[in-house]
C-alpha cells in the first residue's frame, strides 16, 4: 500500500488549526488527520535567533531525525509568530474558519496572545478548542511546566513499571503524551456530536496526569478500599499466572495462560497434564499464589526448546503466546503485510518510507495517509493564506519581510 488517494475519512469535511508542538498536541493532530480532516498546522518562523518551526522536527533515533514524518503526515505547514499581534491575528483569522483548534501550550498562554475561548467562541461559537497541558487549566498545580513523563509519575505509572528492585523505568515510548492526545482527539469527536445537535463548540481539557490515571484499572479503589499499594513487578503480572515472558533456546515467548482451561491446555503442551489438577496451580488463585514457582517450573520447560517450537506448541493447543517483536520482525511478519498495518509511503527524500497504518480501521470511511509531512516550514502558507484568508502574494511578500510568516 501506498498513500490514500481520494480522501474517504469520516472527518473529511473538518478543518482542524494545530497549533501544539513537540507530542502531545501534534499526535492528537496526527490522530484527526489520519481520520480525514484538514489539519492547518501552524508553526514558528525561521529568524536569526532560531531555526523555527515544530522541534519534531528534530526528533528520533537512528542516524536520521524521522518522528516528524509520522506526527506531522496529513497535514499542513504554514507559519506565523504567534508572540506578535500581526501573527496573532492570522491564527485569530484561520481559527476563525476551523471547526476544532488543538493547543498543548502552558495554560495561559492562549490568554496573553489575545485567544482565549471566550474570544475565539465569540467569533466562532462552533469551535472546539482541545487544550493538552501536564496539570488541566485550573487548578493549583495548573501553572506549572508538565511534560509526559511528569504526567506519567503523577498519574502512577511510573511508580509500577520497572523491577521491584531499581527504580522506576520509563516504557520506552512518550505514552504520558500520546495518551492525553488520545483523549484530546476523543473529547473532540464527542463535541463535534453535541456541536450536530445543538450547534455549540465547547472547551476539551486534556491533562496528561489525568489521561494516564485513565488507565490505571483499580490502583485507586484498592488502596481507598484495602490499603493495598501496587508495586513494580518486572515482566510479571502479580496474582495473575502462567503470564510472563518465557526464555526458549534461541529467543523469548510472552505466554498468556492464567484462565484454568487454557492452564490445562498449557500442561498438555508441555506433557505434563497433571499439573492442570495439582493444589499448587488447580485454580487462579493457587497459582497467583505460587506464581514464582511455577513461572520458573514452565522456563525450565521452554529453555529446552526453540522458540519456533514452543510458538507451534502454543498455536497448536490455542495457547495465547506472542513473540516479543522488533521493527525487523514487523516488516517480516506476514499478517503485518496482510492487513497493511506498516504501509509504504512515496517520499521525496526517502523514496520509500516505511510506517505505521493509521488506525482504526473503518470499513465505510477509511481512515489513511494522503500526504507526507511537510518537508519545510510553511511550505504551504500561499495557498492556505490566499484560499482562507484571500491574502495577496504582496501582502504575504510584506508579512514575511516582517518576520510574521
């Protein structure tokens, strides 16, 4: 697969004006973006003290900076320096024709720019405004600076993931952000409901702390209710078992077998049937119990085999088991290549770029990629200034002499 041709996404007839940076704001853009809706990116200009535009673009691993290429598909780059009124009054002015605004400024800044809501509703009243901060916009912590992994040590993910015996561990992706983008872009899709109905924008505060306590299952009511305090457990889900990741000869299998039938099939998997029906681990809460135990008792079983065998063991006898998969092993796997989850996309750089789907899948409006990231700094202020805002070549010409675009 290659980039969508005609747009066919649910949101197709949405304008979105981005004007968030680094995560948090940029993914939600990616995330309506990817369902079709027009999204306005509005970035830095370049001047003698700085290079402009979104730091995204600087961002990733490897030898070359590739983050942007993903957070800033389907959208477009126009600039305006938002710290002067001229640019302020160009975003005031795109705003002004948008259905949804994304920010991930500190709360306030929208305010001393001259766009606060209130502002914004009154020349706009459909408008909705996704505001993405680390504490929510009021409150006492609402002021301070917040990046995701603050919000992941506030929210309690921190303090579980990791080993019981080191600190805590960050998971390794900026899942803190992207999850207060997720339900950035989910309160969005709700107003935009209740905007059919009533014709009424409104304001969807996001906090990132809040987005992560979201997914905490029970850690709050246990403790409010028990006392109880859930502890950093490495690779294992406490009281949960078998549910681990197991070593075989060549490489490592997460098995998933803590429900008692597919125990039993487990055991028989291994050629040991008795242990479905012995004290230690005849139910979910035996085998909670002696969890290291018996962890330890299916390892001494896997470490003699290869991992293609176990995998067949496990397939065999439906057995949920996984392999733990790298980017190569992605761009191997079969089914990845059925459902088209990594697609390749033109690049003028790159030739062939190589990335995640977007997703969901909807059967009748697909979602998709249609364009690459801008690949410059207002790469497309002409035609979004003179189309919305029927700004002259001139005046833009004078705008950018100026330093606003």
């Amino acid at each position: 697969m290659t980039l969508s041709g005609e747009n066919r996404g649910p949101l197709k007839d949405i304008r979105v004006v981005e004007m968030g940076q680094l995560i948090a704001g940029p993914f939600c853009g990616q995330l309506l973006g990817d369902m079709g809706a027009d999204v306005i990116k509005i970035e830095p200009p370049s001047t003698s003290k700085s290079k402009g535009g979104d730091p995204m673009r600087d961002w990733g691993r490897g030898d070359y900076p590739l983050w942007w290429e993903v957070v800033g598909r389907n959208k477009k780059s126009v600039t305006a320096n938002l710290r002067e009124p001229e640019g302020q009054d160009l975003a005031r002015r795109l705003i002004g024709k948008a259905d949804i605004l994304i920010e991930n400024f500190r709360p306030g800044t929208l305010e001393r720019w001259g766009l606060a809501p209130e502002k914004l509703h009154a020349e706009n009243p459909r408008l909705i405004i996704v505001r993405v901060s680390g504490y929510g916009q009021t409150g006492p912590y609402s002021n301070r600076a917040g990046f995701g992994g603050i919000g992941e040590a506030m929210g309690g993910w921190r303090n579980i993931v990791g080993d019981p015996d080191r600190p805590p561990s960050r998971m390794g992706v900026s899942i803190g952000d992207s999850l207060a983008a997720t339900y950035g872009c989910m309160g969005a899709l709700a107003a935009l409901h209740h905007r059919d109905r009533t014709g009424e924008g409104q304001v969807v505060d996001s906090a990132l702390y809040e987005a992560v306590l979201q997914v905490m299952e029970s850690l709050v009511p246990e403790y409010a209710a028990s006392g109880y305090i859930r502890r950093r457990s490495g690779s294992k889900l406490p009281g949960i078992a078998p549910s681990n990741v197991y070593r075989c000869k060549d490489g490592e299998l997460l098995i998933g077998a803590n429900q008692d039938s597919v125990f039993a099939r487990l055991c028989k998997a291994m050629g040991k049937p008795e242990l479905a029906s012995d004290p230690r681990y005849v139910d979910h809460i035996a085998r909670g119990r002696n969890q290291d135990e018996l962890d330890a008792l299916i390892e001494a079983w896997t470490s003699t085999k290869s991992l293609a065998e176990v995998e067949d063991l496990m397939i065999r006898h439906a057995i949920p088991a996984g392999r733990v998969y790298t980017p190569k092993d992605m761009l191997e796997d079969p089914h990845f290549a059925a459902r088209e989850a990594i697609i390749e996309v033109p690049h003028p750089r790159w030739g062939k770029l190589k990335m995640q789907n977007a997703f969901p899948r909807l059967s009748r409006t697909p979602t998709g990629v249609r364009r690459v990231a801008p690949q410059k700094i207002g790469q497309d202020n002409a035609e979004v200034y003179s189309e919305l805002l029927g700004i002259e070549a001139e005046e833009l010409a004078g705008l950018r002499h100026r330093g606003i675009v």
